[in-house]
C-alpha cells in the first residue's frame, strides 16, 4: 500500500518544524550564555573601576592634606637624639637592623608624626625578625612581596607614585626606599582610617583585606596591628626607663 501523500507531506513538515524549533531553542540557550557571560564581564569591569575610582579619591585626599614641603615638616631635630634612639633599635635588634637604616628610619618617621619604634616594629614582623632588605615572600594569589617593607608590584607603583618617587621593581631591595614607601603609605592608612589598628591591618590585608575583616569579626584589631602596637610600646617604657 503505497503512504499517504499528504501525510508524507505533513510529517517532514512537522519534523522541519521540529528541527526548526530544536536549533533555534539552542541557538537562543547559547545566545542567553553568551550574554550572561558578558554581562558577568562587565560587572567585573564596573567592580573594579569602582575600587580604583575609590583608590584615587582616597589617595587625593591624602595629597591634598600634605604640605607643600613636606621635608620642613616638624622642623629641625638634633642628631644626637636621633642617634639615640636608633641605637636602641640595633641593639633591640642584635645588630640585624643596621645603624644607617636606623638612622634614615627615626629621622624620616619624625617628618611623618610616626613613631619610629612602631614603623620598626612592622619591619620587624614583615621580614621575620631579619631585616632582611632582598627579603621574597611567599607566592599568593595577588604574586610575590618584596624587600623589607615586603611590597607586591600591584601596591608599590601607586604607592611610589603618591611620594613623587621613581619606581622599579629592583628599588623595592633597597633598605631605604622600602622604608620611604612603608611610611608613605602608612601615613596615607593613618590619614584614611585616623586609627592605628586598621592602618596597620590594612597594610597587611590591603584596604579590601581590612573590610572583609571587620565583616568578619565586627572590630579591626588583627593580631598583627596588636603585636606591632604592643611591642612599639615597650620602646617607650624603656625610654623612659633610662
């Protein structure tokens, strides 16, 4: 028996139908991803945009708070003062902490208003207690972190920047920028947060680090904001000891 013309007819019809409706469901599952994807990308985008905008306006303000000669701040401070008191941190050191270092620490924290024995006390807990200025940390998700004051490339260019420094990545070995950058920053974090225990926790966690952490905890006082302050402390009652 021969098929039924108009069936034959009918059948291929539906199944183009069918074949139809098939690819362009696909084609519109795949155009649905494709732009969820995008859309993912530019929220990612506008994300960041929003933590650079919120990093430029935070490192304005911190400018425009500076004087504009800043080696005049605090005026003039004796030698002997400050040979003194960098002597009692090679000494609290074992001589790992070098009297030139020590030297450029006290005089350069002074035109901060930061107290050298807590900047001291942070290089101290970055390097391990060895002061080590071609200290590399460990490998993390944002890259390595380098020199004394152990900076990650991501950091220290805005950072250098903001003191009217050059930079390069080999300048982050030594001693002496690396101490111009931690208290460069450090003057910004105390200038934005106008405390010490989340200056120095965000120094160590970055400014994302610092919110995720009182999220987290409800207050910013981290161990190492803690240990750094507490020991930054004991300088004092030894000086006034002697």
């Amino acid at each position: 028996m021969n098929e039924n013309p108009f069936l034959k007819k009918t059948g291929l019809a539906m199944l183009l139908v069918a074949v139809t409706f098939f690819t362009v469901h696909q084609w519109n599952q795949k155009e649905e991803k494709t732009l969820a994807e995008k859309n993912q990308q530019l929220e990612n985008k506008n994300e960041k945009l929003v933590t650079e905008n919120d990093r430029l306006k935070s490192t304005n303000d911190y400018l425009k708070g500076q004087p504009v000669e800043t080696s005049e701040k605090n005026g003039y401070h004796t030698w002997p003062a400050i040979e003194k008191k960098a002597e009692q941190l090679v000494k609290d050191s074992d001589g790992e902490f070098k009297k030139s270092w020590a030297m450029y620490l006290v005089r350069e924290s002074k035109r901060y208003e930061i107290d050298s024995s807590l900047v001291y006390e942070l290089l101290k807990v970055e390097t391990g207690g060895t002061f080590d200025p071609e200290l590399v940390g460990p490998e993390t998700k944002y890259g390595h972190a380098y020199g004394m004051s152990q900076f990650m490339k991501n950091t220290a260019p805005w950072i250098a920047d903001m003191a009217d420094l050059p930079y390069e990545d080999e300048l982050l070995f030594d001693p002496y920028y690396s101490m111009q950058l931690s208290l460069v920053y450090l003057d910004f974090l105390k200038s934005k947060y106008e405390n010490w225990d989340e200056a120095l926790t965000a120094y160590h966690r970055g400014m994302g680090g610092l919110e995720q952490y009182k999220e987290e905890n409800g207050h910013a006082e981290s161990w190492y904001a803690e240990e750094i302050q507490e020991k930054a402390d004991t300088h004092t009652t030894v000086a006034i000891a002697k």
